[in-house]
C-alpha cells in the first residue's frame, strides 16, 4: 500500500465493552448472527462490520449485515452449503437465506509483506484487483471511511475501533482513513459515497476528505458507467434523494454524474430547480410510506431541464413536435448514458413521460380518450404535476386532468368537444396547424 494512504493503527484497539454501547442482537438479523456464530464456533474470527455497525450504534436499522472474518472465502463456501462466492475484483462470500444475503469478506491486507496471501493489482493507483488477505488492522486501514472501520465482536459483544470511528461519530463528522487524494485516486467513487453517506447520516464532511473533489472529480468520468448506476440508485431510492442531491450540488459532484442537469440548473431556472427538488421529495416520501419508485421516472426528472430546452430548439428550426421531443432525447439519453448506464427498459419509459407532456395540451374527444388509455399516462401525469409552477397555464391544465380523471367516461365524453376545440374551464391553446405531407416523388401512374 502507498505509505501516504497510511493511517495511524493502534497496536491495540480501543474496545468498547457490551455495556457502554447501545448495539443489541435482537436488532441484528437472525441470518447475520447465523454466520457469525457458526464462523466462531468453527474457529474462525468473526465480526459485524462496516454500515451495519456503524448504523446500530447511531440507533438506527441497517438493511444489509455485513460480516468480516480471517476465514478465506473457500473456507468459507465449505461451511455454508447456501454460499456462493462473487467477484475477481473482490473476492466475496455470499451465504443465502432465501431472499437475505449475508455477505463475507476475509480481512483485507495492504501487500506489503512479501508472506501475504493473495493478490492486488493497481494502475495509475486505481485499484483494479484486490485480493491479498491479512489481519483485522490491516483490515481496518484498508477501508474507506473511519466510522465505516468498526467491528462488533460475536466473541464478546464488544466494538473493536482501530482507526478513531467512535469519535467520529460522535463528532458527526465523515473522514477517510488515509491521504483522501491517494484514497480517491484507488477509487474515485469514494468521492460519491463521501456525499451520500454525509447526507443520510446527517454527517458534515471533513475539509481534508472534501478538498481534493474538485481536482479529482473527472476521474468519475472514467469509472464503470453500470458501477455509477447502481451508485445512483442508493443516492436517490434510498430514501435521502433530495438531500444527497443537495450535497452532491454543494460538493461540486453533480456536474462528473449528471452533466445535463447541472448545465440545465446553470442556466438559473428556478422553476426547474423546484421541479427536482419536489420530485425528489416525493420519491422519498413514496418510500417512507413503503410505497414502489421507479429509477425511470427519477431519472426523467433529473434530465428534463436540458430535453425540454434542446426539444423548443428543434422546434424553433422547424421540426415538428414529434420529431423534435424524440431527437432531444435520443441526445441527452445518449450523453447520460455513457456516464450513468440506466438500462433500455428505464430510458424507454424516460422518453415516454417526455414526449407525452405536450399531449396534455390537445383537449378533444379522441385525443384525451387515448392518452388516458396510455400505460404510462399515470407517471406522464404526475410529471405535468411537477412542471406545473412553469406557469400559470400548466397549473390550470393540471387542475383540469386531475378534475377529468374523476369523471364517468360518458359525462367527460359529453364535456369535450369532438374537434380541436377546447372546452370550458381548460386554458386555450393555439391550434396546431396541420403539416402538409411532402410529394413522395413517385408518379401516380403505372
């Protein structure tokens, strides 16, 4: 390991017994404990760690139970019938309880002795393998964050902290273990943890961990587009959405994973501005109450700043509507996509709530018949809903959707004209002129 990544090991950790910490086995998860007695009882180390640690000890109910143990992950596959081992990168045990999964890590080492077991690779101090097995304080220098390097003991139901995690937290504090540009460098999605673990914890980010983003934010440019889908994923369907986008604004971080929004926002539209922010919201309200999300519908929000503006441009060149709402989202889904890989089946429903806005405009008969009868009409709604403090006009049409989709089919029926006109009680929109088709060129005659 880079000797300036190093950080200051106690030779014995400071051990918080049982009785001075709040953590309890009955909010540990049954296939967790599982694990760890049957890793103890075989002779192995075994201990809770990293976000599941650091989680309970703040109060709070951790989804997923991490365990490190000194077992390597074949001896690992040997105990557990129901593991399964996972990765090249990492290599990880994977042990199975139905729709639970415990992962297993053995203790990472940092290399240095010629003695160690495994095997590491780095180009230009990314890490690109990682595989070299030591002990626990080797182990809690190799991870990220210092209150992420806590481990709970099933020996002893104590919490072993090697690194300072405990004052951290205390602190409330997010500080790497290391030099953070050497940190950043091995893995530069660090930086986006660094911004959603402040904003779900609640936790400022110390200055020395925050400094290098600037400098270092374009190696984003460069990680796995499928890595940094899944990385926005636990930012904005976690439930703390529009408070790590906030963070990821005030670290300078939004512009590396979402260039289009963050050119969109530049441009000082306050109506976009609460168009995200509400969305946001309300996805983690969705959440809070248990109720489904859905990435698409997120990402369509995130991205319509620069599609609606790229759309009026295409329009103003002359394309016709159709043409100009598909062009622009073919480009900024295409931009997105080579940062953020959102898979096919998301950015085809993206495309379907954008190009369907400008249809809630043309109030008759058929028209609102069919788009009601639309799979995706619900989401399309909620999207104008959204949009609605662009202006007055908006608000009204939103009002009046909302007020149609209580009516019985045969009295909104009876309520719209047949035409292009516009009933009572709707805003007025100009009527489209209908474009001529072009000559084919082919002669009508055989």
């Amino acid at each position: 390991m880079n000797p300036e990544a190093r950080t200051s090991v106690t030779p014995v950790p400071a051990i918080v017994p049982r009785e001075q910490h709040v953590i309890s086995r009955k909010n540990i998860s049954k296939a967790a404990l599982r694990v760890l007695y049957r890793l103890h009882d075989a002779g192995y180390d075994a201990f809770l760690v990293g976000g599941a640690v650091r989680d309970l000890l703040l109060g709070g109910h951790p989804k997923d139970f991490d365990v490190a143990t000194n077992a390597t992950p074949d001896e690992v596959k040997k105990l557990f019938r129901n593991c399964r081992l996972i990765g090249r990168r990492f290599r990880l045990a994977h042990v199975v309880f139905g729709p639970e999964i415990i992962e297993v890590a053995t203790f990472r080492g940092t290399g240095e002795d010629d003695a160690s077991e495994g095997d590491r690779h780095i180009v230009d101090g990314l890490i690109v393998r990682d595989n070299v097995w030591g002990s626990i304080e080797e182990d809690a220098v190799r991870r990220d964050f210092r209150v992420n390097a806590l481990y709970y003991d099933i020996s002893d139901f104590s919490v072993r902290d090697y690194v300072g995690g405990m004052q951290d937290l205390q602190n409330r504090v997010l500080d790497l273990i290391g030099d953070p540009a050497t940190r950043y460098r091995e893995d530069p999605v660090r930086m986006l943890r660094a911004a959603r673990l402040a904003a779900k914890l609640g936790f400022t980010i110390d200055p020395k961990a925050s400094a290098p983003f600037e400098e270092l934010g374009p190696l984003l440019c460069d990680a796995a587009p499928a890595r940094l889908f899944d990385e926005s994923l636990k930012m904005f369907l976690a439930g703390n959405g529009l408070k790590s986008f906030r963070m990821l604004e005030k670290c300078g971080l939004l512009k590396f994973l979402f260039p289009a929004t963050a050119r969109a926002l530049k441009r000082g539209d306050e109506a976009l501005r609460s168009l995200i922010e509400q969305g946001l919201a309300n996805t983690d309200q969705r959440i809070a109450e248990g109720k489904s999300v859905t990435p698409a519908f997120l990402f369509a929000v995130l991205l319509w700043g620069e599609v609606r503006d790229l759309a009026h441009a295409w329009m103003a060149k002359g394309a016709d509507d159709s043409e100009a709402w598909s062009r622009a989202a073919a480009q900024v889904v295409g931009e997105q996509c080579q940062r953020v890989a959102i898979p096919r089946r998301f950015t085809l429903t993206m495309e379907e709530i954008w190009s369907l806005q400008p249809r809630f405009e043309q109030i008759h008969r058929k028209r609102v018949f069919r788009l009601m009868a639309h799979p995706r009409f619900r989401a399309a709604f909620d999207f104008l809903l959204l949009r609605a403090p662009e202006s007055p006009a908006l608000r009204e049409l939103g009002q009046w959707w909302a007020h149609a989709q209580q009516l019985p089919q045969d009295m909104l029926a009876a309520a719209l004209p047949a035409g292009t006109g516009t009933p009572a009680g709707v805003p007025g929109t100009a009527p489209r002129k209908r474009r001529r088709r072009k000559p084919s060129g082919k002669s009508g005659s055989a």
